[in-house]
C-alpha cells in the first residue's frame, strides 16, 4: 500500500524572508481568483505584501513569474506523482498509484494544476516548452510502465505522448467547469484507455497501410493561397497569405474581411500579445474608427478569423471519411489523411490555431475545443455502429480528442506543419485503438505484476 505523499506546500503566501516564493504563491492566488490574462503586476505585489519594485527585482514581468510559478508546480507534481508511482510493486497499482497522486493534486491546488496543465499555453511559443516539460514526467512513468510488460504488444513514444496530451485535457475541462474533484471518477476508464493501446503489433495491427490523399490543387476549401507550394494564384478572392492591405484585397474584400486577415496574419507573425488596433488598422488599409465599427476589440477579430479559418475544417475530414464503403479502419485513416493534409497545406491556419489561440484567453479555448470535439466525432471516435461490444465513455472520447490534438500541436511548435500527414498511422491509431480494447471489457487492465 501506497504511503501518502506529503502534501503541496509551494502555495502558501506566509513565506517570510521568502519574498521571490510569496510572488509565485501570489501568483498562483491570481490564476485561482480570474485567469493569468486577467493578472497584474500591481495585483502579485499587492498579493505578495512587496512593492513593484521588488517585484521587477526577482523577475522581468508577469509571463517570468507564471513561468517560475510553472517550475514550482513541476516540482511539486514530479515529486508527489513519483513518490507514489515507487511505492508500490504491481505495474497496475503503480500507474493508478501515480495518477491518484495527481488527481488529489488537481482537487487540492486547483490553480497550480491549472498552472501545470494549461496556463503554460497561454504564453504562445513562450510556455511551448514549459508545457512539454511537464508532459514528460508522465510520460516517463508510462514508457517505464509499459516496458515492463513487453508481452502485451509495442506501444509508440507519440502514442504515449497522445495519451498524456489526453489525460491533460481531460484534466484542463474539469478545472474549466469548476469540478476538479470529478477526476476521481475517471482514474479507471482512462487508465483503462491509456493500457488498452498496448498491443500485439502496435499500430500495424489495426491501421491499414492506405496511401494518403495528395496535395490539393488549390488549397483547402477556405480559400488559402498556396497552400500546395505550387505558387498558382486564383482568380478568386485573394488568399489569405497575400496583405491584407494589397491591391487584390481592396479590390475584392470589404473592410471588415481586410480587418480579420490583417490580424490574424499579425498574430502569427508577432502573436497575440503584440496584437493592438492601430497595428491591426494600418495592415488592413483602414481607419481605427472604422475598426470599431466592425469589431469591439482585437479578441473578437482574432476569433472571427480563426472561425473563417476553421469553418471546412471538419467538414473536410467528415466528407474524406464517408466515401466509399470501406471498413471503419480504411474511412478513420482516410479522414486522418485530410485532416493532417488540411492543416499541413495551411501554416497559417496551423499557428492560429494550435499556437496562439490558447493565448486569447477562454472564449478563444472554448472556440479550440469545440473544433477538436467535432473532428473527434468526424473521425467517428464515438460512432455507435463501430462494432464494439459496449460504447466508450465519454471522458475517454474527450480524451482522445486531446491526444490527437496533442500530436499535432507538438508538430507544429516544433516547426514540423509541412511533416503531419506521416503522423497519420500514429493519430488513425490514438483514434482506433480504444474501441478495439472495447472489445474485451477488463482486458486493458490486465497488466502482470
């Protein structure tokens, strides 16, 4: 039986002599309190009982003390989770052992799992690496897990990678809802998830070798130019890699369709953070009135030009899956191929909305997580006519959406956008695998000791 791990003690503000650790407490008291975008550096000194100061003493600005704040719970979370992990003796005890540990973290310090989970994305490329930093001490756990049981079958480093990224977003909706301690209840169904992709022949044993779709013509359906590296330009409406202020977008844009390519082509190139409605207006061609007169603020011309971005995105995948009347394996890899295709073909699409949507605050993660949740059913994830024995649980179907996030987001951080469609076998198999372990309820489970 497990010993209890001491308990989180990097939050507590009464650190006295400890002033650099009563910032990253009065930090982690912000982020409880309304979010990382809504702190201030008035507010951590007011918080932290030091003045401005001796704020800008120990760090540069806020994103340096989130980023310290970021460490502290990595380290907390590193050492509970360990703790735990070496305490006991039976691979299964020990991978729940571990996830336990981490659960009554995310009850007890909701906001420094926050932290740990996704408020590092809310810094762009900044908390990139910060981010999988914290991934990698489960996935750890999990390579050293799975190793030890070699006879169950071959499991990937990017399906491990999926099911951390999973886990974690499953994690992220519950501290969103306000009911971290609803991760108690889904310790077995996803521990049942993450063992069930081990298995005899990896994802060969379910994947069909399909050749992916080649490029597109003309780009996706939205209208990008370019997208194929072809260099063709259209006699339609002008692509949104050309300035927003040229002479083919006045000549055949309105106003407000300037505004929303201006900034989402800004966000990409400076990201989010520089985004301002002078610099938007004077890459549109328009006046800062006129701006207003469209948008209420820079949030909301982002988002409208991630939702212009985004709006065949899943309708691409669903239209590349239903063709044909293949088995499901062939349609799910068909649908992976137009997905990853989709994006790879459009980097501005890809850093809008894997790297600096999560940066524009909630409504813009809301605005994410509703596109992963409609490309997972796209793919058919939940699909009652799968043929399994008995249907996924829900949280595992939002789990796998995550996952496939996961391989992408990492791709794309890392500079890799054009290289996606050779992650199709990888994410048609972090879609697949589960309702294939469906097959045999309890059997994922069955780790030796």
């Amino acid at each position: 039986m497990a010993t209890s791990a001491p308990k989180p003690s990097f939050t507590q503000v009464d650190r006295p002599g400890d002033q650099r650790g009563r910032l990253i407490a009065a930090m982690l008291e912000a982020i409880g309190r309304h979010g990382y975008a809504e702190t201030t550096v008035s507010e951590l000194a007011g918080l932290a009982r030091v003045s401005k100061s001796t704020f800008y003493a120990h760090f540069a600005g806020k994103e340096e003390c989130l980023l310290a704040t970021f460490d502290a719970a990595l380290e907390e979370v590193s050492a509970q989770v360990g703790h735990a992990y070496r305490a006991e003796s039976g691979l299964r005890e020990r991978l729940r052992a571990a996830f336990e540990a981490f659960v009554e973290i995310v009850v007890a310090e909701p906001a420094a799992a926050s932290v740990f989970i996704a408020e590092s994305l809310t810094l762009g490329r900044a908390g990139i690496d910060a981010h999988y930093r914290g991934a990698a001490v489960f996935e750890r756990l999990l390579r050293h897990s799975f190793d030890q049981a070699p006879e169950r079958g071959e499991i990937s480093d990017l399906t491990i990678r999926a099911i951390v990224g999973g886990i974690r977003r499953v994690v992220y909706h519950c501290l969103r809802a306000g009911q971290p301690q609803a991760m108690r209840e889904h310790v077995e169904p996803l521990l049942e998830w993450a063992v069930g992709y081990q298995r005899p022949g990896g994802a060969g044993s379910l994947v069909p070798p399909l050749p992916l779709p080649p490029p597109s013509a003309n780009g996706a359906a939205n209208g990008a130019v370019n997208r194929a590296g072809n260099g063709a330009r259209p006699a339609g409406p002008p692509g949104w890699e050309e300035p927003a202020n040229g002479i083919r977008s006045r000549m055949r844009l309105t106003q407000r369709e300037r505004i929303v390519r201006a900034t989402s082509q800004l966000a990409v190139s400076r990201g989010y953070p520089a985004l301002s409605i002078p610099a938007i207006s004077g890459a549109a061609g328009v006046s800062n009135q006129t701006f207003y007169e469209n948008f209420t603020g820079v949030r909301t011309a982002f988002l409208a030009g991630f939702e212009a971005l985004a709006e065949e995105f899943p309708a691409t995948v669903a239209r590349a899956e239903a063709e044909g009347e293949r088995p499901r394996p062939h349609r799910v890899m068909k649908g992976v191929g137009a997905m990853l295709r989709f994006v790879a073909e459009d980097p501005l699409f890809a850093a809008l909305a894997f790297i600096e949507l999560p940066v524009a605050g909630q409504g813009a993660w809301e605005a994410g997580d509703l596109i992963t949740t409609r490309l997972t059913a796209s793919l058919g994830v939940a699909d009652p006519a799968a043929g399994t024995a008995r249907p996924l649980p829900e949280i595992v179907v939002d789990a796998i959406g995550g996952g496939i996030w996961t391989l992408m987001h990492r791709e794309i951080a890392d500079g890799r956008t054009a290289l996606l469609p050779e992650l199709a076998t990888e994410v048609a198999y972090v879609a697949l695998a589960p309702p294939a372990a469906a097959e045999e309820p309890g059997a994922a489970l069955s780790l030796t000791r």
